[in-house]
C-alpha cells in the first residue's frame, strides 16, 4: 500500500495567513513537487530536469489527476508559492487541490510590494519591471479550473502573461504573473522597495509617515487593527500616495 504523502504540518509548510498575518508570505514550496491539498509531496532533490516531468506526471496520475500537458504555468513571487496558502485557496473553492509546485526563474523581473494593505492585515508581494534582474520563482502548473480559482481570490492583481524559465522541460498552456492593480512601493526618489518582511516594511513605512499615530506599534496588533477596519487600510493608502510612495510596476502587458 502507498502511503499518503506527508502533511504541511509535519514539513513546516502549514500556514493561515488570515490568523496569522506577520507570517505573510508563509513557507514556499521546498523543492519540486505535488500539493495534494493539506499535503505535500516533493520530488527528491538529485532527480535530473529531464526526469522530473516524468515524475511528476506519475504522482499526479496516482493522485487520479489531470496530467501535465494543458496545464497553465502561474508564477507566484507572494503567498501563492506556499503550499499552505495555494491548498488553502483550492479547498475552500470545491475545485481540484492537486498542483505540481516546480521552480523557475523571470528575467527583467523583480520584487517589491503591493502599495496597499490586504484585508487580512499584511502587505502583499507585487512584482516590477527591473532591466537585468533575474529572479528565482515558485511556478505552480494549474489546470482551467484551478486557474479561475486564483483569479478570484485576486482581486486587487491582473494575471498578465510572462516569459518564464521553468526547471521542468513541459510545453504548458501558457504563462502568467499576477501584477498588482495598485503599484508598487517605492521611495519619493523613484526606486522601489524590495520586498522583505513584514516586520521590516512597517518600520520602513512609519519612519516615512505613512502610518497613523495611533496604530499599534507591534506588528501583530498592527496587523489586527487594519484587518478589522478597512477605514484603516484606506488611510494608509491615501497616505502612500500623498507622499509620492507609489509606482506603476511598468509590468502591463509584460511578456
């Protein structure tokens, strides 16, 4: 008998960022391998790029799932490459919650910050356009389905199409990002704030004016405080553009 793969738990993978907002963006997928909802199950380490769809094919076949081919490449540089939080988003829509999770790189790419404050509390990646950059991604390869899943959990990003090099030699349906609607963080100079951890991001915003006196100074009280007023979150954002801390992220129509 084939034993299940092992939980999120056990691999330190489990994340509820709606509980937990200052753990933003959670635990991202370790290696290569296949969410199969609460569970993850990696490919070993010294598997050869050329056997690895092969691989995975086979655990998804096993799972009793759509194979590779016609999958859709969604490249996550947020919570989306957690496993925890991509299960999370598939379980509560009723869809499919089996995804292979695979590495990947974007050129002329980088990371920065969303120039807003998500419901949950926390501020959320956002890629940018930067000449030369290479970044490393986590790539999940999602059926039709699955895809429409993520849109709708989305709102505040546009899933635009991207040139992508991924680690599993697959022809895929197609390639996209999500790039945020809002803008990107940035300096009154004009260069953008590379995404880094919440803790950090907040003092870099008080320390700018973009916060009100009267919200909470720890990070975890911050972040239930704009959770539970969306007045809160408003103000900051009326605050970023007030003092020029907003840029497009010169990623429309990127590919």
């Amino acid at each position: 008998m084939i034993s299940p793969p092992p939980s999120l738990d056990t691999q330190g993978l489990a994340v509820d960022l709606v509980a937990e907002p200052w753990r933003y963006p959670g635990p991202p997928a370790p290696a290569a391998g296949v969410l199969h909802g609460d569970r993850f199950e990696p490919m070993p380490h010294d598997v050869a790029p050329v056997a690895l769809a092969p691989r995975l094919d086979a655990a998804l076949r096993s799972a009793r799932a759509p194979r590779l081919g016609g999958r859709h490449a969604v490249v996550a540089v947020g919570s989306n490459a957690a496993p925890g939080v991509l299960g999370a988003k598939l379980r509560r829509a009723g869809v499919d919650a089996v995804a292979p999770m695979v590495r990947g790189r974007v050129v002329d790419v980088a990371v920065g910050h969303s120039a807003h404050v998500s419901r949950a509390g926390y501020v959320a990646a956002a890629p940018y356009r930067a000449a030369g950059a290479r970044t490393d991604v986590v790539v999940a390869l999602l059926t039709d389905a699955q895809v429409g899943c993520l849109d709708a959990t989305e709102p505040n990003y546009a899933r635009l199409p991207v040139v992508a090099e991924l680690d599993v030699p697959h022809d895929v349906a197609s390639c996209s990002l999500y790039v945020s609607r809002r803008g990107v963080l940035a300096s009154p100079r004009g260069g953008v704030l590379p995404v880094g951890p919440q803790r950090r991001l907040w003092a870099h915003l008080r320390a700018r004016g973009a916060l009100a006196a009267g919200l909470p100074v720890d990070e975890r009280a911050l972040a239930a405080a704009l959770a539970a007023d969306a007045r809160r979150r408003a103000h900051v954002r009326s605050r970023l553009l007030r003092l020029d801390l907003v840029r497009d992220a010169g990623l429309t129509g990127a590919g």
